[in-house]
C-alpha cells in the first residue's frame, strides 16, 4: 500500500462496495504480515496511506486500533501476535449492533438447529421446514414465514418468496447457489467444459450460443442444473442476473455478464439528448443488471425489436422509442432522441432498483 498504485486501488474498490451494500456496517481492516514490518516508520506509512483512501470516501466506518493509535490492526501470520486485541474488539463491535440484541423467540431456535443439522443437503423443501416447525411448536404458516424472512435478514439463510420455485426451496448453505450460479456465469476459456459430454448430449450448438452471444438455452440450463433449473432461473431472474430472451423462434435467457465488448451502432442525429449517471463509485454488475431489466421491459412490447449487446452498451427498443446505453467508468451515458424523454426517466426508475 505504501508504494503499490494497485493496492490503494483494490482496498478503495472493496471498501466502497461494502460501504454501498452495508452502508451502517462497522469496517475492521486487517494488516497481516506483521513480522515483515521492521519499524514504526513502516506502521506509520501503512497507516498513513489507509487514511488517505478512507479520507477520500463517505459514510465508511473505520473502527480505529486505539491502543495502537492506528487504523489498521496488525496481526503475525506466524503467531498469535495481535490477535487477541483483535478479537476483542470484533466481539466488542459485534456487541454494539442492533441487531445482535435482537429478541428471537427460543422455539424458533430451535428449529434453525434442526434446519442446520441437515446442513449436508444445502437446501431444504418448505414443507421440511414446515413440519420441523410443528414438531418445535410453531403451528401456523405465517409464523414460519415471518421466522424464515427473519433468519434470511439476518443472513442466516436465503429465503425468497418472488415465485412459487423460490418459495419451495429455503438454502441453507449459500455456498450450493453459488456453485449452481457459477455454472454457467464462468470464464468458459478458463473453466471449460466436459466436452465429450456435452457433444455426447447434442449441446455443443447450446454451449456455443451461450458462450458467443451469452443466451442460454433451457437444454443447457437443465444440463447444468437438473431438476432445480426452474429455481436457478427464477433466482437469477430475481437477482437481475437473467431474463428471457423472447427474440426468435425458441425461447432463450440472456445472461449479461457473459457479453462480449464489439462496437455496436450508436442512435445518431442532432436532436440527441445524452443523459449522465455519475455514481462515483459503480459496482461490478450494475450495468449487466441494468440491461437484464431493459430487455426484460423491451420483450413486452406490442411488436419487439431485438436489441443489440455488448459488455458495456446497449442498443434498445420500447416500442418505437429507441435508446443507447454506455458504460464507461463509474459512469453510464443513456443517448435518446429529443422528443422521447421518457425512455430517460425509466432508465432512472430501472437503475433505482
């Protein structure tokens, strides 16, 4: 951090993006190593160039190493030094949150005991869940819900109720929606494919499609995801991670994320009126998401006009309305004609989601 560009860099991006997901969410930054740091001096720089970063951002809450004096807790990768002054005040910290004092009434407990004992499974159906409740006395459907949408706010579970497929499945280890999700938003040219597999499947034509134009056949997502495809894409779906793909004869799913940048031709003219989002700081997958919700709005059109895609802009219609999408940055640029203002403010009611 002290002389490496790259450094500030990354601790700036992750800070920003904890600071914008959890923006009340206290932040304890850790210096490991600390046997190859020699003198104070070096502490110092260290600190110095976090100060720097965090100067620089709103509404990020540093908790400070006060014994040290420092924004940073140094801990020894080769023994315990340091480490008992910074558990102390994760438990500290932990303790303060609103959320920790929490009342959760005990037969509710109980049953997240009985959830987490079939752990091995990843996932449980509703109705598991429904008779683990009877048999620690919770009896009606709407108090199991408020206790499952309470374990799910509290990031012990992931419960979501968009859909009957979503409903129907309560994950209990994150980990499997992230494996199932990575099946197919991958790096292809790094994680390949069981080739003979998928050839022996008659996927190849499938594979190909998603890999060059990113739409994703419903053969290759049951191939990937068997018999909880339905849940996958309704989850995806809900995470603005896919949407259909109604353009041709066979239904598909976009997945925005595996988009490839080609230059596509921008809406020109000089009646053009060029909007600017500028959010200082821009996540990874904004803008994805973003096209995920405006070829989901453009499928329902009377008569719809397939779009044009890339990784960072987008070509699309509403109607007869036409508008282009740019990313550059921290910033997307929306271009539409003069007299078609609107297509501005739905892009601005989308990016609020």
């Amino acid at each position: 951090i002290i002389n490496n560009l790259s450094a500030s860099e990354y601790i700036a991006f992750w800070l920003k993006s904890v600071t914008l997901h959890a923006p009340n969410a206290p932040v304890i930054i850790v210096g490991t190593c600390l046997d190859t740091v020699n003198t104070q001096k070096e502490f110092e720089l260290v600190n110095a160039g976090l100060e720097n970063i965090v100067s620089r951002m709103k509404g990020v809450q540093i908790i400070a190493n006060s014994e040290q004096g420092l924004s940073y807790f140094p801990v020894n990768n080769k023994d315990i030094t340091g480490v008992v002054e910074l558990r102390k005040t994760i438990d500290e910290v932990t303790l303060s949150q609103e959320h920790v004092h929490l009342r959760i009434p005990l037969r509710w407990t109980r049953c997240l005991d009985c959830m987490m004992e079939n752990f091995t499974n990843a996932w449980l159906k509703l109705s598991q869940i429904t008779q683990m409740a009877k048999e620690n006395g919770i009896n009606t459907a709407m108090e199991v819900n408020e206790m499952l949408k309470t374990f799910h706010q509290l990031g012990v579970i992931v419960y979501l109720t968009a859909t009957e497929s979503l409903q129907n499945i309560v994950a209990i280890n994150p980990e499997w929606l992230l494996k199932g999700i990575s099946k197919v938003i991958r790096e292809y040219s790094v994680h390949g494919l069981d080739v003979q597999d998928i050839t022996a499947k008659g996927l190849d034509d499938d594979v190909a499609c998603l890999v060059k134009s990113a739409l994703a056949s419903r053969d290759i997502l049951e191939y990937f995801w068997g018999e909880r495809t339905q849940f996958f894409i309704d989850f995806m779906k809900e995470t603005m991670l896919l949407s259909e793909w109604t353009y041709g004869r066979e239904k598909r799913y976009l997945v925005p994320s595996l988009l490839k940048e080609n230059d596509l031709v921008t809406a020109g003219g000089d009646s053009d009126l060029v909007c600017k989002f500028d959010f200082g700081f821009l996540p990874i997958g904004v803008f994805e998401r973003l096209v995920c919700l405006c070829v989901e709005l453009s499928s329902r059109a009377t008569s719809p006009k397939q779009p044009m895609l890339s990784k960072s802009s987008a070509l699309i219609w509403l109607e007869e309305d036409e508008f282009y999408m740019h990313q550059e940055g921290d910033s997307i640029f929306v271009k539409v004609h003069e007299d078609k203002k609107i297509c501005v403010s739905i892009i601005f009611s989308l990016l609020k989601k």
